[in-house]
C-alpha cells in the first residue's frame, strides 16, 4: 500500500444525538497489520463509533488521529484514498450494474471527467473477483440477494485500494462460506498487506478466530480491550449481554469459543 | 460498439432536422426552399423572413432552451432525491418559481436591472427556497423517506396554487389575463434580447451540472455512500440545488408551468442508455431540447390557427406516463 497514513488514535471520543451520550468518553487506537474486531450488545454504540472514524459523523468532544493528524483536517476526496467504509447495506434508486458500483470505488483517484485506465480496471476486476462476484458482474444491484449485494459493497470497498478498512457487520447477509472468505480476506488484507482492519462483528466465534484484538463495547464505553483469550470470559460476556454464557476452547486451535450455558 | 457508434454519429443529423421539420410547419406554409432561401441569405420574401426568424425561430429555441432545462434538472432531482418520481414540476419547485413570478408580475416589477429581469430573479429565489423547504423538511438523518417529499412537494405545490389564485384576485382583468396564458404554461415568442439572457443563464447552469455527472451516480447509493466514495456531499447539494433552481427559475419566468417533461425524458431514456449520468445527462438536454420543440410545434398546429398551450400537451403525454411508473413501482412493490 503506498498510503502512508494506517494507525488510528482515538482520545476521549464522546458523541450524542440527544442528551444520553452514545459514546462516552472512548480512547483506544488500532494500528497497521492489525485486525481489529468491535463486539457487544446491541445498542453498545458500536456503528456510531465507525461513522465517527470513517468521518462522517462529527464528534462533540474528543479527538481522532490519523498517523497523530487530527481526521477534521483531511478533506473528503482524500481521506476516501486512505480509508473507506463498508456498510451493513445499502439500496440504490436506480438500475445500476455490479461493475457499475464497484468502480465507484476508484472515483477519490480522478477528477470527475476522467474515464477508467486500465490499471483502475484491472483492480476492479480484482476486487470483484476476491469477493466471489465474476460471474455477476453485469448483473443490477437491486435484484441481488442481500448478501451478494453486501460482497457488491465490499468489492467497491476493495476498489477503494485505501489502508485503513472500516467493515459495519460486512457478513451479517451471507452464508457460512462467504463469512468465512470475508473473515480470511480480512485477515489476510491485515496480515499479509498490512492494512488497518476496525470490524464490527456480532458473531464472537468468527471474533475469537479471526481478529488481532478485541475491544468489548457496552452502553457507548469500553469495557475491555486485549486478545481474544482476555476478552472471552464466561461472567464478563455473561455480565454485558445479560444472558447465560460459557467459554470453552477450540478443540484444534485452542481459541476461546462461546457458547449458550 | 460499432452500432453506438453510428448512434451517436445519426444524433446530430435527427436532431438538425427535426428542427427544421419544425421551424418550417406551422400556420402559413413554408417550402424547404423558402427555407433554404432564408437560412443562406439569397432572395427570400420578406414576409417569409419574418415569420422563419422573427416568429418562429425565437420561438423554437427558446422552445429548445426549455425542453434542455427541464429534462435535465428532472433527471438531477431524480438523483439528488434519490426517487425516480421527482421533478421540478411535481415537489413544487414549478410551483415556487411561478409565484415568486406572479409576485413580481402582478406588482409591476418589470424592471431590468444589468439585464437580470426582476421576474426571474423572483422565479429562481422561489424555485431555491422551494427545494431547500421539501429537501429538509423531508430529510430523517441519511434518509429521504419517499411517500414524505412527495407528499411535501404535492402540498407544497397546492399552497402555492392557491397562493397564486389569491394574488390573481388582486390583479386588474388585463394583469390577470397575462398571468392566467402564462400559468397554463406556453412558449411565448421572446424577443432576441430576453433569448440571449436566458440562454445564458440555462448554458451557465448546464455547464455547472454536466461536470458533476460522476458524483450524481454515487449520489444515487445515498449521501452517506457518496462520502464513502471521497464526494463532498454538502458542496454538490449546494451547486446542484443553486444552479437548478437558477435554470428552472429563468425558463419558468417565461413559459409558465409546464408538467411532467422532466419525468418522461429522464425515464425513456434510462430505458435505452441505461442511468449512468455521464451519458444520461447530456442525452436529457438533446432528447429534451427536441422533445419541447415538437410539442410546441404541435401545440401551433394540431388547430391552427388555434393554439392549444404547450402544458397542456406536455400534461396529456405525461400524465399517463407518471401513472404508468407509479403503477410498475406497485407491481416492484407486491413482488
């Protein structure tokens, strides 16, 4: 990746729409190479807290740093060249192609008479590729099941070609085979081209397989921050979610997996 | 490709001569070599002269500059609105720009200040304060919940109407006269000062909108999507809603209102080119352009020497087709 730009700091972020604060006074940071999972109850505050990172929500109090650059400084265009989002979903008015949306990802990288290069289509049909899209490509968006819509999303994302990946439950539509592809995609974007990966995640097991560290939210805080092992206790995930829960290991690779008591 | 290619080559060439299809019927007949004759400059009467580029002509083109104006601000509307149902005429933007008209017309205000007439100026601040009222009136968060900005815009539009109903009340029969031809929506036969203001107002305008063809489609996935993708949302509302108010405005102020062409273009042609902006935009000022000048022409000569308004043309054609969407849209629905 030539973007320079990769570790996010966050200091006391608070947030709100009304008078109850839906982040209160959060600080963490993630970092290049690092999959960074988010998990808790839902409510906790977690999608809130990745509008706010992604920019497009603006805080009342705190900071967010780029690489020690406040985020307010970057403006549009260049911060979707250095992070992107991939939301839970999306709609569309109109009858717009696979290919169509998913080369709106390499819009940050010319002004708007330009036309696609061939390198920009060559890493379009990349993207389309990794998330299992080919043979839709010329399919409309709108037709899609839910989850192949989803993958249509994290393809434009891909497009995007940025350091920093901010996923909003990017598995939450698809099947057992594409979670697993997106989780090891994921993984693999982190480890092996040492991305910047913030994930919210609703399913812990996938969490505890897959993610670098974890951070376990509640009520718009933190409760804990640390490797799957520290975050998957049975009475701390018990407590948050409010229900009966037990933790026993992965009978091949040892991780902490979560279960109904 | 090698088809689109002479597509895009025949465009042209249909366009020109539909045109002068046009510009030579009407009432008093005119031969394609009277036509010629006056086009080249040889030895044409000058009764022929007249009625080819005093009459006719201003005429056609402004009929040109409103079909372009219209079509291509439905088809922006259609995006920033993310709603194939939206259009100048139906959230009410018509409807404001006709009484900041009606205002300006029925007080006298025919003044010209540095060639801006006082009743555009009316028309375009009544076309912008409209659009800014249903887009954030309608507006929860990221969302632009549908049945809520049409429902806003058909309200908007009937206060307006009956707004303007009272104005009238207030007018002298020769002040109302002129604003009664003029709300059933028809185009006048502007003088060549007047034509050359405005086609620069629609040019500027349209110079504006084209280039912003690219971010219309990611503004299509929603305003949040579009920020995913690196677009300054809050600036492109901001030029998108000036200068479409701006072009509806000024063509308003001097055809009055006329319905549902910035439905019918913009959807036939996403029929046949599909939505990318880049190509849908600039067809809706050609398909547009031309669409208006046969209407218009029809509207001279279905009962010559009898004008029917051109509105009401507009509104025949239209009205059936914004039926027939609302009734595909149901069926996409029960689906």
């Amino acid at each position: 990746m030539s973007n320079q730009y990769q570790d996010i700091t966050v200091n006391q972020l608070s947030y709100s729409y009304t008078e109850n604060p839906l982040i209160h006074d959060l600080s963490f940071d993630f970092k290049a190479g690092e999959l960074f999972n988010v998990v808790g109850p839902n409510g906790a505050g977690k999608t809130t807290l990745l509008y706010l990172l992604g920019g497009i929500l603006k805080p009342q109090s705190g900071e967010i740093l780029l690489d020690g650059i406040p985020l307010s400084s970057f403006k549009r265009p260049a911060l979707a060249r250095i992070m992107t989002i991939i939301p839970a979903e999306s709609n569309i008015a109109f009858d717009f192609t696979v290919f169509d949306i998913v080369s709106m990802g390499r819009y940050p990288y010319h002004s708007p008479l330009a036309s696609l290069t061939n390198n920009d289509r060559e890493i379009i049909r990349e993207a389309i590729e990794q998330t299992g899209l080919t043979k839709y490509k010329n399919n409309i968006f709108n037709q899609l099941s839910s989850g192949e819509r989803q993958r249509v999303l994290i393809a434009r994302a891909l497009a995007q070609k940025t350091s920093i990946l901010l996923m909003d439950e990017p598995t939450v539509h698809l099947d057992i085979h594409y979670q697993l592809d997106i989780y090891r995609l994921a993984q693999s974007l982190a480890h092996d081209k040492n991305l910047s990966i913030f994930m919210i995640s609703h399913n812990l097991n996938y969490a505890s397989m897959y993610s670098d560290r974890i951070m376990l939210m509640n009520e718009g805080r933190i409760v804990k921050i640390g490797i799957p092992d520290a975050i998957f206790q049975p009475e701390l995930l018990s407590d948050v979610y409010g229900t009966a829960l037990s933790v026993y290991p992965h009978p091949k690779t040892g991780k902490p997996t979560i279960w109904p008591d | 490709m090698k088809n689109r290619k002479i597509v895009l080559f025949a465009i042209p060439f249909c366009w020109i001569f539909i045109f002068l299809l046009c510009w030579k019927s009407g009432t008093v007949i005119i031969t394609w070599e009277q036509l010629k004759n006056t086009l080249f400059g040889a030895a044409a009467s000058d009764q022929t002269n007249i009625i080819l580029l005093q009459v006719r002509l201003p005429r056609l083109l402004l009929a040109a500059l409103t079909g372009a104006t219209l079509s291509l601000t439905g088809a922006v509307f259609q995006a920033l609105l993310r709603n194939p149902l939206a259009d100048p005429y139906i959230l009410g933007i018509s409807g404001g720009s006709a009484l900041g008209a009606v205002v300006a017309m029925g007080f006298s205000l025919h003044l010209m200040i540095i060639g801006f007439q006082i009743v555009p100026i009316f028309a375009v601040c009544g076309a912008f304060f409209t659009i800014l009222f249903v887009y954030n009136f309608s507006r929860i968060g990221n969302y632009l919940p549908t049945h809520t900005m049409l429902l806003a815009g058909i309200s908007l539009q009937a206060m307006l109407s009956a707004l303007i109903l009272f104005l009238q009340t207030l007018l002298d029969p020769l002040q109302l006269m002129q604003v009664f031809t003029w709300l059933m929506g028809s185009i006048p036969t502007p003088e060549y000062g007047n034509l050359l203001w405005i086609s620069l107002y629609v040019l500027l305008a349209i110079g504006v909108i084209l280039p912003q063809a690219r971010h219309l489609n990611a503004l299509t996935l929603g305003e949040r999507d579009a920020q995913i993708v690196g677009i300054d949302v809050e600036r492109l509302k901001k030029i998108l809603f000036f200068s479409c108010s701006l072009l509806t405005g000024s063509i308003v102020a001097l055809t009055g209102l006329i319905g549902f062409v910035g439905i019918i273009i913009p959807h036939l042609l996403r029929l046949l080119i599909g939505p990318d902006h880049r190509r849908l935009l600039p067809a809706c000022v050609i398909a547009g352009s031309i669409f208006m000048v046969v209407a218009d022409t029809l509207a001279r000569v279905l009962l010559a020497p009898t004008e029917i308004p051109v509105g009401v043309i507009t509104a025949l054609i239209g009205g059936p087709f914004f039926l027939f969407l609302l009734w595909r849209n149901k069926r996409k629905g029960m689906r």
